[in-house]
C-alpha cells in the first residue's frame, strides 16, 4: 500500500524579504517559518528546504540501517544520524553528509561499515537524492 504524505508552505512577498510558513499536513506535527535568508544567509530562529530535506534524510537513513543491522543479525540498540545538506545560492544543493554514531553489540567494524555504506545506498531518500554526492561518516561509539 503506497502512502502519499503533504506539507503545504504559505509564501508573502518576493523571494529576497519575503517568508512564509511550512506545515506538515499530514501528521500535522508542526509548522515552521522559513525565509530565502534561513537558506541563503543561516538566519537562525527560522528553517529552510535543505534543513528539512536533513530531516527526512536522517531519519531514512535511520530506518534503513535499522533495518539492514536487523536482517544481518545485530540489531541496533541505538543510532544517532545527522544528515548535513549544503545549499549554495546560485548552485543550489550541493550535497548531503550523514554522520552517523551507533551503538550495535557483537558487530565487527568490517561488517558495520558494509552495512552501513549499502544503506546509504538503499535509503528511499538517497535514492531520490542520487543527483548530488552523499557522503558517509560512520562510527560505532
């Protein structure tokens, strides 16, 4: 069964001072306020496409891990995933880093490095984000 999930974002004004508004419609979880200088400039208190795109990154690539640690035998007790997009304005998105530290008993480095690189390549989201480079930094803690 597919699932189709929406966020609706509500834009004022030009691009340049302009803002608006991103809800998640679906799971009516939040809504965020974004603006082209969150994007452009880092301006704090307000979030930007890259950020959110971050957020769906890490999280699938928790869920792919998960599931391939899983299948291998060595189920993970915990994973901490960061998912660092850059955005350079006139450029557009340049690539997105996971950092990644995981708490996985009785896996040998070689094999969680293995794992850990096929689900990188595997994850739904890496996959729709094949147009840009996705690096990889692993480690178990």
């Amino acid at each position: 069964m597919a699932v189709t999930s929406e966020a609706t974002t509500l834009w004022f004004g030009d691009l340049r001072s302009g803002s608006g508004t991103t809800s998640l419609d679906t799971s009516d979880a939040a809504e965020f306020p974004v603006s082209w200088a969150a994007r452009a400039e880092g301006e704090s208190g307000k979030t930007n496409p890259e950020e959110l795109l971050g957020a769906a990154h890490s999280a699938c690539y928790s869920m792919a891990l998960s599931n391939a640690l899983a299948s291998a035998g060595t189920p993970p007790e915990s994973l901490q995933v960061t998912a660092a997009v850059t955005f350079a304005p006139g450029e557009g998105i340049t690539g997105s880093h996971l950092l990644v530290s995981a708490k996985i008993p009785g896996i040998s480095e070689e094999d969680f490095e293995r794992i850990a690189e096929d689900a990188k390549a595997n994850c739904p989201v890496s996959k729709a984000l094949a147009g840009i480079p996705i690096t990889l930094e692993a480690s178990l803690a």
